[in-house]
C-alpha cells in the first residue's frame, strides 16, 4: 500500500521499471517530472516497499532511474562553473544520463562490463563512443562501492560459487533445446506481462491500492506452502547456482527435486506477473534471471535422473544457461552473457551460454517483441517505432505524409505586413497530431502553391499569445471573438530578434523531399531527435506535407483525418497557464 501511495501522491512518474522512461528521454523526448527529487525519493521509498511486501520485483529497472535522478540532481545542485553544462546544454546532458544508466545495472549484480554493454543496448538508439570511457569509469567506481558493501558485510548480495568446467560433446544439443525452450518461457511471460497490464494501468486510483493488497496477500499465502519463496532473490539464485550436493545445505533437497523446483517454477512465474502489474517502482530483471535459473535447475536435474551413468554437466550450469537464456529473451539483449561471465568469474562455459543466449533471443524474438517496448507502449511514451514491415523499406515518404492546406500556415510578411498573433494562435491549434512547428510560407501567384521559408515553434507562438493577454490585462469574461480581435491588432514580428518568436524562427529549417525512401526519414529521425519535418516537393520548395512520429505506425484514413486542419483540443483563446513538456499529441503539447 505504502508504495503505490508513493506513485499515487509521490511522484506518478515513478511508476515501473524506469528502463523504458530512461530509454525515451535518452533519444531527446521531455517526459514531465520524471528525473525531479521528488521522483527519487518516491521511486526509492517505492521499491524499498515493494520488495519488503514480498513482491517478486527487481531493482535493476529502479536503480538506473534512480541513477538518471542522481545525475540530473547533480548537474542541477552543484557548483555551476563545473556542472552547469550538464544541465543546461541538451547535448551534455545526455550524455551523463547514459553514464548514470550504466551504473545503475552494474549497482545490480556489479558487473561493470555487462553493465555497461546492457545499459547500451537497452536504452540507447544510437551511443556516442566517445562517452564509453567516462561509462567504464562511473561503472567502475560503482563496482568497487558494490565490493567494499558486500566484503563489510552492510548488505547481503549475491554471490556465485565457482563453476564447474564443461568440455564440448553431446551434451550441448541438450543446452541448445533448453535454450530454445526458455525463448518460449520469454514470450510467454512477455506476453501475459503486457496482456494483464492492459486492464491493470487504467484502474482508478483507488481500485490500484485494492489490487496491490490483493496481490501481496496472495503470494504471503504462497509463501506459507513454499517457506523457501521468502528469500530475497539473489539468496535464491546462490541456492540455484550451488554445484556440489552438500545435505547440510538450507533447501538442499529442494534443489534437488524435480516435483519441488517445478512446482517453484510455476508459482515463481505467476508471482512474478501479478507483482507487475501492480503500480509501483519495480524492475524485471533479477525475476527473470531466478525464473530461467530455476527453469535450467529443473532441466539439469531432471538430465541426472534419466541419465545417472551419463556424464553430464552439473545442474548448477544448467541453472546459469536457463537464467541467461529467459533474461535474454526477456530484454532482449545478448549481454546477459556478459554478465554471467563477470558473475562466475570465468570463460571457459562461453561456448554455451553465448550459443543459448543467441538461441533463446532469436526464439523469442519471433513471439513478441522486448519488455521494455512493452512497458513504452503500456505508459503511451512517445517513441519512433521500428519499421516492423518489410514493405515500409521500399516506400517513398510520399505514402507516409500527413497533407498541408493554409489553415496550417503562416503567411510570410509582405511590404512590412506581418501575420497576426490570432493568426498564428489559430494556425499553432490545427496543427495535425505530433507536429509543433508552425510553417512560414509565401504563396505562389495563382495562390495555390505554398513555398516554404521557414518555420516557429507552436509553444512559442502559445507563449506570447499568453504573454499578450496578460500584457492587455482581458478580462475573463471576454468572448473569444473580442479576444481575437485583439490579438489580430499585435503582430508575430517574425523578423524581429527582440521577440522570443523572432529568435526561435528557424528559416532553414531541416525538410526532405516527397521521393526520400522511408528508411531514411526514419534514421532522420533517430539522429537528429526530430517530432516533425516538413516534406516538399523534389526539387523545388513547395510545401505538400509534413512526418511526425505517429504518421509511422498510422493508417492512411488517420493522417488524412489528422490533415483536415481542426482545432486540437477547442479554438479557446486562453492558453492554459503553463504548457507540458511533451505529449503523443500536439494539442497536449500546447496545453
């Protein structure tokens, strides 16, 4: 209770793993409050919670937003000769945010290499070698508090035992059908974490704290059968990862038995999708190893017992391989490897765990897609989608775009007349959904032709209609018709370097052409951190549409709807007081 009353009255924005919402803003997107002091403290006092009711949650997905909340509290709070630019400048600041994300995986299971390649294949579209040393570096200050906490014995953390070797024969057929096996577990999970979390996000607030007492009741009764439930997870996963049979050992007999490991298997897998869908801070990845772990035990096991005279490998590798292969179909990601090469300490099972990882992600991959594009799409995060249709790579921008008319445009001024502020207000309002720039353009002399010349941002534009109103000191009560008339009295003043809208006119603004291949716009996209970009004619200036975001995974019928130039949102001329920092929509982003 107490930590979904961190995400209800906290900070909503603390709500999950955070690896999604990191992955977002990483590729230039504002999500709102989601790296504030407030959001730290609730997402820390969260997953403390979480994890002390019993919930079978990671911390991995907490740790790297709560390492983005650090940075960004740093680059804030500090002295500003040092910092400031961290802060200040967008370019810095990501970059320190995608140093934070790596420390926050290594703080996990302390493997700063793993950490590392993780944290880059999981949140970054695209990695600035540059910044890899000032990662490696961070990670390992990170790893070296992570040891002294563990050798002082302040906090109980995983520990793995040396693993036996394993020389190549026969028995890697068995590795490979189990790793295949746990890419189906993968998806399936995946899967049925989605499915579940579709109804679960639109609860009603209250209903959230009933569903979360519901769920911790039933694991705690779960946990009455199976006392073995009660241990941390990475107290577990010593347990799994243990090679040799000691009787003195906690739960030896457990660890040895089919029918119990089963059984462990499939409450651990339900608990893990009930835990999910409660609104709390909770991460994916420890769950996911424990499940794979238990399923590789089972195997390995159920092999010494069909096979007692053959010479197999101890259940203890069978355990590691299931736990990379089930994480790495989970999150997508083959440096899950990596991880379990710093974890034992050795290489010499390389051979294996890289070959079931490639299995089990190729597996999965075919059944659903990653768990934090799941999640992305479960929280409505704006986010370029992959192109997923083979067909998208041989289409022209042409069939991608969203149609231009007047209402949408801003003249450009002629003989000193420039456009009006209702003007732009009104033309900041029809723009089609995702777009937050406004067109400048001059017509042709039959006035069909629209020739693009520059382009103004719509918040800006919004910015000074409520800076007019204010400045006119209108009352209330005023008709919208009134307040448009005076509005028409006060011009844009484009050319003007003394206006905000003046500075933040771009008059060569990024466009592309209508015959640019969709792959293309696309990596246009991705690189340059675009929501928006106008497409002319080839060869000439002549404005027919503009790309946004949504026009990717949109359907024809919508972009043309999206293009009928209606006021987003009503045609108020009362701007709300203060506009939010991002949204799937623009009519959001001017509100």
């Amino acid at each position: 209770m107490a930590a979904v009353a961190c995400v209800q009255f906290g900070s909503p924005a603390a709500v999950g793993s955070g690896v999604p919402q990191m992955k977002v803003t990483l590729v230039g997107e504002e999500i709102p409050n989601l790296l504030t002091l407030r959001t730290l403290i609730s997402k820390v006092i969260g997953l403390g919670c979480g994890l002390a009711a019993g919930l079978v949650i990671g911390s991995e997905g907490p740790f790297v937003h709560i390492s983005g909340c650090i940075a960004n509290a740093l680059s804030r709070y500090l002295p500003e000769k040092q910092f400031r630019r961290y802060y200040t400048y967008e370019t810095f600041r990501l970059q320190l945010l995608a140093v934070a994300v790596s420390t926050g995986v290594t703080a996990t299971f302390g493997a700063p290499v793993g950490g590392v390649i993780f944290a880059v294949e999981v949140t970054a579209v695209y990695f600035f070698v540059s910044n890899l040393p000032r990662a490696f570096y961070s990670s390992i200050c990170c790893v070296l508090v992570y040891r002294v906490t563990r050798e002082s014995g302040l906090v109980d953390l995983f520990e793995v035992e040396d693993m036996p070797d394993w020389s190549l024969h026969w028995e890697l057929a068995i590795f490979c059908i189990l790793a295949a096996v746990c890419g189906v577990v993968a998806g399936l999970l995946v899967h049925c974490i989605g499915y579940i979390n579709r109804y679960t996000t639109k609860l009603p607030p209250v209903w959230r704290f009933f569903w979360a007492a519901s769920v911790v009741s039933a694991i705690a009764g779960i946990s009455c059968g199976l006392p073995i439930l009660k241990r941390l997870d990475k107290k577990l996963l010593t347990l799994l990862f243990a090679s040799d049979d000691d009787p003195s050992r906690e739960y030896n007999d457990t660890m040895h038995s089919v029918g119990e490991l089963a059984a462990l298997l499939g409450v651990k897998c339900a608990t893990f999708i009930l835990s999910l869908s409660c609104s709390i801070p909770a991460g994916v990845f420890t769950p996911t190893f424990v499940i794979g772990a238990l399923c590789g035990r089972f195997t390995g096991v159920a092999m010494h017992q069909l096979l007692p005279d053959a010479d197999l490998a101890s259940p203890a590798l069978y355990s590691l391989i299931g736990a990379v292969s089930v994480t790495a179909g989970v999150t997508r990601t083959v440096s899950v490897a990596v991880i379990a090469f710093e974890l034992t300490a050795q290489i010499h099972n390389m051979t294996p765990i890289l070959l079931c990882t490639l299995i089990s992600y190729t597996v999965s991959a075919m059944l659903t897609i990653s768990i934090y594009d799941v999640l992305l799409h479960l929280r409505n995060l704006p986010y370029l989608p992959h192109l997923r249709k083979s067909d998208l790579y041989h289409q022209t921008c042409r069939g991608l775009i969203i149609p231009i008319n007047r209402s949408f445009c801003i003249a450009e001024s002629v003989h000193g007349m420039d456009a009006s502020l209702s003007d732009g207000y009104d033309a900041a309002l029809r723009l089609p959904k995702g777009c937050d720039k406004v067109p400048v353009v001059s017509y042709g002399v039959d006035g069909t032709m629209m020739h693009l010349k520059g382009v103004v941002p719509a918040s800006d534009i919004i910015s000074e209609v409520r800076k007019a109103i204010e400045e006119s000191q209108i009352p209330e009560d005023m008709p919208d018709s009134e307040v448009r008339d005076i509005l028409s009295l006060r011009p844009l003043e484009l050319d003007s370097l003394l206006t905000k809208v003046g500075k933040a006119t771009d008059w060569s603004p990024v466009v592309v052409p209508e015959t640019l291949p969709v792959a293309r716009v696309q990596y246009l996209f991705t690189m340059l951190r675009l929501k928006s970009v106008f497409v002319t004619q080839a060869g000439t200036n002549n404005l027919v549409g503009v790309v946004t975001k949504e026009c990717f995974d949109a359907s024809a019928e919508e972009r043309i709807k999206w293009g009928e130039g209606r006021p987003q949102g009503g045609s108020s001329y009362r701007p709300p007081p203060r506009p939010g920092s991002y949204s799937v929509g623009h009519s959001d982003s001017c509100r």
